[in-house]
C-alpha cells in the first residue's frame, strides 16, 4: 500500500492506492509531499519512485537490501537513512522491530516501512483531521514531526521494559525464577539495541544539522530540533544505559541462582552417593565367594548387617542435616 499526502498553505490531501504508476501520476511536485510506501517489497516499483524524484539508482538498493544503518552522506541527492526501531506490541505483550528507510529532499518525504509503523499511521490520521497545523512549513518540519514521535514511542517502550524488570527483579531477588526467567532477560537486552542504533541515528543527524553545507533543515526547523529533541535524545540515551545496567544486573543476580541451584542438586547427589558407598562396600564384601565366612553359618548375621546398613544411612542423614548440607 503506498499512501500519498500533499500539502501546501492552502491544499491539504492525502490519497491511497496499492498501484505505483496511479499514486506517481497524482504527484503534485509544486506541493509538498510525503510517500509513505507501507509493506512495499516491489523492486520495480521502488526504482520508478527513485526514479520520479530524480535519486541515485543505488538507492533501490540500499531501500531493499537495507544495509547500512544510519545516515548515508557519500550521495548528497538526499537526506537518506534506514532505520530499526524498536515497537512495543501491546496485544502480544512483546517486541517488535520496524524496519525502513527513509528520504528527504527539498519539498518530498519518502518512507519505505517493511511492516506498518502505527505511530507514523498516528501522525498521517493527525495531519488528514487537521488537529496538527502543518500547511505553513515545509517537509523538514514533517521530518521533526516523525522523528518526534519516533523518540516519544521509546518513553512508551522503555516505560513497558522497566515494568517487566520489576516484575522479573521480584523472580530474580526471591530465586523464583528459572532459565526462562534468565532468557526473558536476555532477549530483552538483546532487543534494546536496536534503539541505541536509532537514537546514535538521531544523533548524528543533530550533528551534522549546523554545517553550512546541510541544506535538508531550515533555521526555524533546526531552531526546534535543538530545543526539544536534543534534550529529548540525551534523557532517552541516559534511559537507556540505564535500564541496560538494569538488565545486566539482573542477568547476573540469576546466573549466580541458577549456578547456586545446580551446586545445590550436585550436593545433593553426592551426599546421597557418600551415604551409600559404605554399604555398597559391605555389600561387595559379603558378595565374595569365600569358604570360610563363620558368620554366614549364623542366625544373626543377616539381620546385623542389614541393621548396621540403616544405622549407616541414618546416622550419614543426620550428619548432613546437622551440618546443613541437605
């Protein structure tokens, strides 16, 4: 699906169809323009939408190969970036990764979404019902928009994290948990990085926004950038290392349950093995085929040796209780 919205000061529309060669013909370049190409894995297509903007022909492939993560300055065509955020999926109470890409030239915004992002679904709602104003700017300004919310989606995605690291620090500190709760953990680790690579994006982007020769954002843009998403940025970052030592707390705390438990159980059997390895001895030593055992030819000596076997098992237990090895 690929969804077209084109504004200027006094137009405002926004268009949808699943057929590239309609949505190019409905391209205004006199507007503004936002592309949004949602689950679109048309190589065709997306070189005719290069194409029609007048881009380098290796963008297709960086758009469908999608290597390189980051920002690409080598081709000055073009703002370009792919980009991995990281999305909370609140019905299946996990994670997901939404991967793209996106362009930005002097009047077009073009993102490639391999799967929907809601919260740019969210924005282009906002945008058609009119509740925010943006006829009066320019693309950059809708770039601000959805990086804004790009980075307001990481509150809402590290505010979940830090709830489930409080209910798994409650396995941890009780030893209730097991190697599952030490894999969730894990996974959860694993699954932030991807917001490092986004803010580190992000980042260089607000670096590089002041050199003289970066013409994708203008002054009042660049003037809202610094105010509101470079703090933004540094909190989400400083969040970030934050709930990344919180994890490797955690991950540590249940390495040493888990290696607690399993000497616990080694301890076990090898008390069990030491209680029995006496009688295991007399038994071998009455299961020799000696002649002249005297005490096999009397009436005692069954129940004697059986006897002296339970008072070995039962003392050898009560050693161990008393010592606190069981």
């Amino acid at each position: 699906m690929i969804t077209l919205l084109t504004f200027s000061q006094h137009h405002l529309e926004l268009f949808s169809s699943g057929d590239v060669d309609v949505i190019l013909k409905r391209i205004d370049r006199s507007h503004n323009i936002w592309l949004r190409c949602i689950q679109f894995r048309d190589r065709t297509g997306t070189a005719k939408i290069i194409q029609h903007f007048g881009l380098n022909p290796s963008r297709v492939d960086m758009i469908c190969n999608h290597y390189s993560i980051g920002m690409d300055e080598d081709i000055e065509d073009c703002l370009f970036e792919n980009f991995e955020m990281l999305t909370q999926q609140i019905k299946y109470r996990e994670f997901d990764v939404a991967r793209g890409s996106i362009l930005v030239g002097s009047n077009f915004i073009i993102t490639f979404e391999f799967t929907e992002i809601k919260i740019l679904t969210i924005l282009t709602n906002s945008i058609q019902k009119q509740t925010l104003d943006i006829k009066k700017w320019g693309v950059d300004y809708l770039l601000y928009l959805i990086l804004k919310d790009i980075l307001n989606n990481y509150h809402t995605v590290f505010d979940y994290i830090s709830r489930q690291l409080d209910d798994l620090e409650d396995e941890v500190l009780d030893n209730s948990g097991d190697e599952s709760t030490y894999k969730k953990i894990a996974t959860m680790r694993q699954s932030t990085r991807y917001g490092r690579r986004n803010f580190q994006s992000i980042k260089s982007l607000m670096a590089i926004m002041d050199y003289e020769d970066f013409i994708w954002l203008t002054q009042p843009v660049k003037t809202l950038f610094n105010q509101e998403l470079v703090y933004q940025v540094d909190h989400l970052w400083q969040e970030y290392q934050t709930l990344r030592s919180w994890m490797s707390e955690l991950m540590e705390i249940q390495r040493d349950n888990i290696a607690s438990k399993t000497s616990e159980r080694i301890n076990r059997l090898t008390i069990l093995s030491t209680v029995f390895l006496p009688i295991t001895f007399i038994s071998g030593f009455y299961g020799m085929n000696f002649k002249y055992m005297p005490e096999l030819e009397q009436s005692w000596a069954y129940p004697t040796v059986v006897s002296i076997m339970v008072l070995i098992v039962i003392g050898s237990i009560g050693y161990a209780r008393k010592q606190r090895w069981l």
